[in-house]
C-alpha cells in the first residue's frame, strides 16, 4: 500500500487539460505472449488493427523502426490511406536517412495524410543494434547527430531559397526550396533519460517521450526537461509523451489474475529468446531509459496507484515495459494521475495486442475524456480518482502478492 495523496476538487497546477491517445501499429499476430516466427505483414490483419485504432477513438498510431523491421515510412503511408483521422509517427534513425531525404520523405507524407505527419527521431540506444546497419557513432555522439538533424529538417520545410550545410555530420550544397508540408511544420518527437537526449529534447523537441515511471520521478524529469526549454528560451514547452503497458479486466482482482499469468509466459518467450532481436537485448541495458526501468523494478514491484514494473524485470526492460494494472476504472483513475503530472500525450499499449487495444478503446479512453470534460466544464476535478484507488488501498496490494507463483 502507497500513502494516498488527496484527490479534491481542485484541479493541480502542473495538469495537462486536454490528452491525446497513441497506440502501436502491429503488422502480424506476434506477441510477447504467443511469438509466431514471421517477419512479414500479414495484410488482413494490419489494415483490422488500424482500423480498430481508429474506430477505437485513438489519436495517434507509432510505427516502430529496428534494423528487422519493415519501413517506418512506407507502413505510415498505410496507415495514411486506411484512416481519415490518426495521426501517424514514423520512428526514424538519423543514420538511415540523410536529413533533407527525411524532409522530403516526411513532407510527402504530411501531404498526402492532409497535415496528419509526426516524426520520433531515435537517436540509437544500443551500439549493437546501431552497427548492424554500419552506425559506429559513439552513443553521446549520436544525439548531437540528433540534434543537427533537427535544425536541417525545420530548414528544409521552411527556407524559401536553397541553402547549404557544413556541419558535424551532414554537408550539401544549395538544396531546396525543399518539398514543404501540408500546412504547418511537422511535429518532432525525442526521447530518452541520457544526458544529451534531455539537452537536445529540451532545447529543441515539439515533444519528449518517456515510458512510464513513479509518479514522482517522472515530474522530476518534466521538470527538467522543461527547465532545459526555458534556459534554451522556449516560449512553447515539449508536449510531454509517457507510454504504459495495461493489463486490464473487469475487476482489480481479475486483473491481477491475468497480470500474473501475463508475466509468467511473457518472461518465457523472453528467456527462450522468441522474439526477433532478442539477441542484442541481453545483458546490462546501455540505455538510460532501461536501466532506470530496471532499477525501478529492482526497488519495488508496486507504485503510486497502479504502476507494475515486474513485466520490466522479465523482458529486461527491453523498450516501453512497466505496466498498469486493475479494473478499466482504476487503470483511468492512474492516467489521470500522469495527467495530472503535466503528461498531454498518453500511449497505452497491450500485450495481447489487438484485442487490448480494442479494450482500451472501448473502457479506458472514455473515462479519462469524461473526467477531462468534467474538468473544462466545472473547472473541478471529478471524483473517479477518489474511489477507485488501486494501490492506495490495503486490498490491492493484496490482491497484487496472492497470485504471484
């Protein structure tokens, strides 16, 4: 059980009043649960999970970039055509794409989605990863690779005249007018926990992206990136991103019942290594992000509401793995707690991934936008997180330990 702070009416401060939902574009059936060893799109599946997404009332979708995955660029093209409303982020690597290609690429997509493009830049946390596509750039070289990105990709989308570039990484001669966007300049999204991700993300990111943490180390990191944007002379703050795994049913109790279930078939896959990529996975994370999440799991299991992080210690933290776990209502009630903290992007994501993403749809978005509603309407906070309070309560954290094997 977790001290429970006091949930009255009055709204914080640091709330964000508006959210927007993102999920994951999944191209097959794998999941960490049940891995099917294919690397390929399974069409008739893609197109029903974006459509769900978009049914569902999802904002935004993220298509993830690894080294054997397919193209970021060319799935949100397809995501594009087979919605009329999300948003999608295409995850791109600095070092597969030269800077006014990318601008170009990305302009292209604005165009033909009517203004819906978002780019993620991944600077590259693993150097094993990064070399499989020849990227030897030390890891705290790779973010002010980011960062010179950044400023060339704005350039292109908004220089009327051509202009040249001799910098660090990148050099070209009177490139552009370079092809623009479908109206205002593209979103940039950075993440990470390092140093230099909180230098380039802070001075230069439309929005910073972390995954979920303890409530109160995660306003730490608000804090600072934000701290970072002032002392930069931003007007405007990076939109702040957190991303959570919910594992979701009808009750806190029978939510807890699949959690365990869940973890113990997750951490199976993972140790048979089902998943492609596992190999670089293995041992100390070099990430930041990785080895706060781990360090988190190490400390305790349960925080703050609903906040698990044992799926973190059997995947090894490998990307967004900490989870939030009980009844649609208390699960809201926790995202609520985020949002209250300054998050205005929220990405949940599951692990049966389809059939979550539908739940979550149908159970969770709707609570967050009613409470949201009731705020701008009343200028009050509701009263959901009041009485649904997860693990400030005794029983929850009993419910969380009885079905642990």
């Amino acid at each position: 059980m977790t001290t429970a702070p006091v949930f009255g009416p009055a709204i914080p401060p640091t709330a964000s009043p508006k959210v927007e939902f993102i999920s994951l574009s999944h191209l097959n059936p794998s999941t960490e649960l049940e891995p099917i060893p294919t690397r390929g799109i399974d069409l008739a599946y893609f197109r029903r999970y974006v459509r769900s997404l978009e049914d569902s009332g999802y904002d935004y979708t993220l298509l993830p970039y690894g080294s054997g995955s397919a193209d970021s660029f060319v799935v949100a093209s397809a995501v594009g055509q087979l919605t009329e409303r999300i948003r999608p982020i295409v995850a791109l690597r600095p070092n597969t794409t030269f800077p006014t290609v990318g601008a170009q690429k990305l302009a292209t997509l604005d165009q033909l989605t009517e203004g819906r493009a978002v780019v993620h830049l991944i600077s590259g946390g693993s150097d094993a990863e990064q070399a499989r596509q020849g990227d030897y750039l030390p890891k705290e070289r790779r973010y002010a690779r980011t960062s010179e990105y950044v400023d060339i990709l704005r350039r292109a989308w908004t220089e009327p005249a051509p202009f040249s570039h001799d910098g660090e990484f990148y050099k070209f001669d009177e490139f552009g007018p370079g092809f623009a966007p479908y109206d205002t300049p593209i979103p940039i999204s950075i993440g990470g926990q390092s140093d230099e991700a909180f230098a380039v993300g802070g001075a230069k990111a439309d929005i910073f992206s972390f995954w979920g943490e303890p409530l109160s180390d995660l306003r730490s990191e608000i804090d600072r990136v934000h701290g970072i944007a002032r002392a930069a002379g931003r007007t405007t703050l990076p939109r702040i991103w957190v991303t959570f795994r919910p594992i979701i049913a009808q009750t806190d109790e029978l939510a807890w019942e699949k959690a365990h279930r869940y973890a113990t078939r997750i951490a199976d896959t993972f140790a048979k290594a089902g998943l492609a990529g596992q190999r670089f996975r293995q041992g100390t994370p070099q990430n930041v992000g990785s080895q706060r999440a781990l360090a988190f799991a190490d400390r305790a299991e349960l925080y703050d509401r609903a906040l698990w992080t044992r799926t973190a210690a059997v995947t090894n933290a490998a990307g967004a793995s900490t989870a939030l776990v009980g009844s649609p209502e208390t699960v809201a009630a926790a995202i609520l707690d985020y949002i209250d903290q300054g998050a205005s992007l929220v990405s949940i994501r599951g692990y049966d991934t389809l059939a979550d993403a539908v739940d979550y749809g149908r159970y969770i978005l709707p609570l967050v936008r009613q409470e949201l509603a009731h705020r701008e309407r009343t200028g009050q906070r509701g009263t959901l997180q009041a009485e649904h309070p997860g693990n400030y309560a005794p029983q929850y954290a009993q419910l969380a330990t009885a079905g642990r094997s």
